[in-house]
C-alpha cells in the first residue's frame, strides 16, 4: 500500500491510496476523492488522510484483519503504530523494551485515527460497512452518531451500530 497523487485534467491534484499492485484501492480513493473534489478540502488534506489510510490497511493486510471489521481493535492498532517502525517496519514483531521512545507520538496517532474515523463514515454512509463501533465512531461527547448512522439507533458506549 502506498499513498499516490493524482494529476486531474482540470489542473487539480488529490491523493488516494494505492495497493501493492498499484491499483486504486477503491473505497479510499472514492473518499479521498470526495473530500478534495466534492467538500473543497486541501490537497494537502487528502495527501494527510492517504498516509493514514495507508497505515490502518497496511496493519490490517499485516496483522490479517479486514478493513471493514478491524475497527473493533482499534486499540491493537493505536500499539501497532505507537512501536511500529515506518512503512509498518521491517519487523512484524513489535517488542518495546523498558524506557523505549514511541515511534509516532499521541498527536501523530490522533491524525491517524481522525482520518481512519472519517474513512469509516463515509463508508458507513455509502454503505461499504455495516457494523461499526459507535463509540469509534463518535468522540466523547457522542455527537456524531445522529449524523453518521441516520435513522439507527445509537447503542450504549461500545456496542456495535447495525446499518438497516
């Protein structure tokens, strides 16, 4: 996997995800795609959200989880990617020894999980995912639910939101 720029004929750039294959990983090139072209954002943002992305499929081809069901090891991945090597290392063991200095700080990870948490909106709206954890999904306050899963209703904190 690996995060790639697109050049559009309009002069416009966005960025989107690629696999190993170097074809477009669909569901994350849809939402990059919506981001800069549909919601205006910056390029910059999608070249932000494509390296997220990368990371949370990387970890997810690397540890044998699929995209739509991993979010409910989210804290598996927050490990991975506090002692994980760049570009998911070269070391699939990760074993963080006493007094061992993180790999990406809390701030870096918040941009990770921000970007994973919009990834899984969009597809919850599109319908490319049907469970997802609510609390995921929304951040301490609860706000979102009402705007991510229209017409569900909201379990307590960590019960998974079934799509009709």
């Amino acid at each position: 996997m690996r995060a790639f720029r697109v050049y559009l004929p309009s002069g416009m750039h966005y960025w989107t995800v690629l696999d190993d294959e170097l074809r477009l990983f669909e569901p994350a090139d849809r939402f990059l795609r919506e981001l800069r072209l549909a919601q205006g954002r910056a390029e910059s943002t999608t070249k932000a959200y494509a390296h997220a992305l990368v990371l949370f499929l990387v970890w997810c081809a690397t540890t044998g989880r699929d995209w739509r069901t991993a979010v409910q090891d989210m804290g598996l991945l927050v490990l991975w990617l506090r002692w994980t090597p760049g570009r998911g290392g070269q070391h699939r063991v990760v074993v963080p020894g006493p007094g061992s200095k993180p790999v990406r700080e809390d701030r870096r990870i918040n941009k990770v999980l921000t970007a994973i948490r919009m990834f899984l909106i969009h597809a919850v709206n599109n319908k490319e995912v049907r469970l997802v954890p609510v609390r995921f999904l929304t951040d301490a306050a609860g706000r979102g639910v009402r705007n991510v899963l229209p017409g569900a209703h909201a379990p307590g904190a960590g019960a998974p939101a079934l799509l009709p």
